[in-house]
C-alpha cells in the first residue's frame, strides 16, 4: 500500500485544526503519515494536536518563523512515497482523495497532480469552486506571468517523493516561488503534471485568513515578485495591454544589453505596481516596497562597492525567511548589507562589485530581495 506524507504546518489554528486532523486521517486505500509543525502558536494548538492519541502524528514545535520554514522542518521526517502539503484550517473531500491521487500519477507516471478546489466558509459549509489553469506547460506559465505571478494551480501539492525533495524544497520551501517549475542554466524546467476533473481538496476562505494579513500579503508580493523577476527574462509583455506575451531569447538579459535590460526593469516595474494594487498595499507602506519600485523605475549609474566584512556579517536570508525579515524590517533591525541594498534602491537602479569569493551569496541576498542588479568581480 502506498504511503502519503502530509506536511500540516500550523499557526494559531486550533479553532479548525482538529477537523483537518480528523479528515487526514480517515484517509482509505492508503497508508497515511501526518506531520504536523507547530509555528510557535500562541492559542490552544498543541493542546488540540495532543488530543489526539495516533501513531501515524508526528509533532514538532517551532518558533515562529513563518509557513515556509515550518514545512522545510518537517520536510526531515517524510518518509512517505507521496508528499502533500495540507493547511491547518482545510479539509479533504472525502475518504478516497488520496487513493484517487496516487493511483492517477502512477498510471500516468506523473510528477504529481493538481485540481480546482472547493471553497468553504468557517463553518465548513461549501461556498463554490476555485477554478485552476487546465493547460499545463506552455500555456500555464504564460498565464502565470499575465497573472503577475500568482500561482494559477494553486499552492497545495501532491507529489512523488523524489519530486518533492529534487524541486519543491528548492523552488517552493526556499524560495518561496510555484513549486511547478524551475530556472537552471537558462532553461525552464517543468514537472509533469496533470490536472484531475475532481475536486481533492476543500480550501477555506474567511476574514481570519493569514493570506489576508500584512504579513501575509508581504510573504505572498516577496514571492510572486521573485516569480515575475525569473520570468521576464524569458518573456515579453507589451506593458499597454499585457495580453500578447512573446518568448524571449534568455541572453538578452542575461548579457545585460543596455537597451533589453532597461526594457526588462521596465515590465517588472510595471507588473510590481500590479501586484500592490491587486493586493491592495501601499507603496509607501514600507521601505521595502518603496525600494522595490524605485530599483526597476528609476534608472542610475550607482556602482556599489562591497566591502568583503560587511558580507561576512550579513546573515543570509532565503525565500522561506521571509517572516523573519519582515519582523526585522519593521522593528528597523536590517542587517548591514540589506539596509545598504534598500537605501541604495531607493535612489535607483545600481550595480555590484565584489570578489569573486562573495559572488554566490551576495546574488542570494539579491535574489531574496528581488534585486536583478548587475554583480561584477574585482
């Protein structure tokens, strides 16, 4: 019998956590592993998990760092053959959603597979159909760029596990990016999968949603920013309409070409604005937006020389540390290199110049931040 690892990362959910434990676990037809990281809540949480005398739980607790290094924690004790990512205030539609699952991606030899979801209130009482992009490959990652990076199949995996380690830990959990598709070597890489006609997860939606919070919002913009950055420089968006999207040969940007990089700052400026206002924030909210606009909006010729002490003390932070950052940021804890990268985007566009030694980890730091800035070796 097939086994699924569902990876339930959780915050202050204890109102709905029971429910989501209960329909995990009347799983039929497969064999089942619930692992399930606490995010340091501060509510009756653990309490409600801890009630609930099953071999097949496996509990850690956290402090709160965010969803994402959550389900990088848990990630250590899959051990299924299948790998799901199931939100602490969801629910399965019925018994044999799972089954349903593993026995479509092995007959196929699938990746992994995905679908439309039901929606509910917070009374679990259904309240319509999510619908998802039905054309994989091609056609979903030109709609997920017109979407301005918004995961058009939605975040909840199912996944063989070989999948899950080799791609979603990187491109999902690090980097906080649609876990279905990878940047390596100028090339995009796309894992196989296939969208099923029923429905296999009930997602809720109520005004309590972390989605909905600020930080949600700010951990939501960080990746899909990050998705817009990759993407642009593959594809062209006429900015007058963004309808008609045109491949891109890749060492246009890459070579840095004065003409194409320009245009290249120029449609993630432009889809930046969209994102803020699909989400409803302010630009001048936070510095961080403000830089974010300013870098891709106003050209300059600054030429940032860094020196090799001021990486050293700079901590790294990924995609998945986003929480952390966004604590740092408004309690004006930045460390010294993105205080520097802020303050300098505020003022514009700028270039980098390192040794060679600190090449990889400042491009991460510029990654995290959505900085496609130039880095030049000394």
């Amino acid at each position: 019998m097939m086994k699924v690892s569902v990876l339930m990362p959780t915050y202050n959910d204890s109102k709905y956590i029971g429910r989501s434990i209960e329909s995990v676990l009347s799983q039929r037809g497969v064999d089942v592993e619930l692992i399930i990281i606490n995010d340091g809540s501060t509510d009756e949480t653990e309490e409600v998990v801890h009630s609930y005398k099953d071999e097949r739980i496996k509990y850690i607790k956290q402090e709160n760092k965010g969803q994402l290094d959550a389900l990088l924690n848990g990630s250590r004790l899959v051990s299924g053959d299948f790998v799901c990512l199931f939100h602490s205030d969801d629910l399965l539609t019925d018994e044999f959603a799972f089954k349903r699952n593993t026995t479509r991606i092995l007959e196929r030899n699938l990746d992994g597979v995905y679908s439309d979801y039901i929606t509910m209130d917070e009374n679990c009482k259904e309240t319509g159909i999510l619908k998802v992009h039905r054309d994989f490959g091609e056609k979903a990652l030109r709609r997920l760029i017109q979407y301005s990076g918004s995961n058009v199949i939605g975040d909840p995996f199912f996944t063989k596990k070989n999948v899950f380690f080799r791609y979603i830990v990187k491109n999902y959990i690090i980097w906080n990016q649609p876990y279905w598709f990878a940047v390596d070597g100028g090339k995009i890489h796309l894992l196989r999968l296939e969208y099923i006609d029923q429905p296999w997860y009930k997602y809720r939606v109520y005004e309590g949603n972390y989605a909905r919070s600020d930080i949600g919002k700010f951990v939501a913009v960080n990746g899909v920013i990050r998705t817009i950055t990759d993407l642009s420089k593959f594809y062209r968006v006429p900015l007058a309409s963004f309808r008609y999207i045109h491949r891109l040969p890749t060492s246009l940007i890459v070579r840095r070409s004065r003409s194409s990089y320009e245009r290249y700052r120029a449609q993630v400026c432009a889809f930046t604005r969209k994102v803020f206002k699909g989400y409803g924030i302010d630009p001048d909210s936070n510095v961080y937006y403000q830089a974010l606009l300013s870098f891709y909006e106003k050209e300059s010729d600054v030429r940032l020389e860094i020196d090799n002490k001021l990486i050293n003390e700079t901590p790294l932070l990924l995609g998945k540390d986003v929480n952390v950052f966004y604590n740092m940021l408004l309690n004006d804890k930045l460390p010294g290199l993105y205080k520097l990268f802020l303050k300098t985007a505020l003022k514009g566009s700028f270039e980098v110049v390192i040794d060679k030694d600190f090449e990889k980890k400042v491009g991460m730091i510029l990654k995290f931040l959505n900085f496609s800035a130039p880095v030049l070796t000394r």
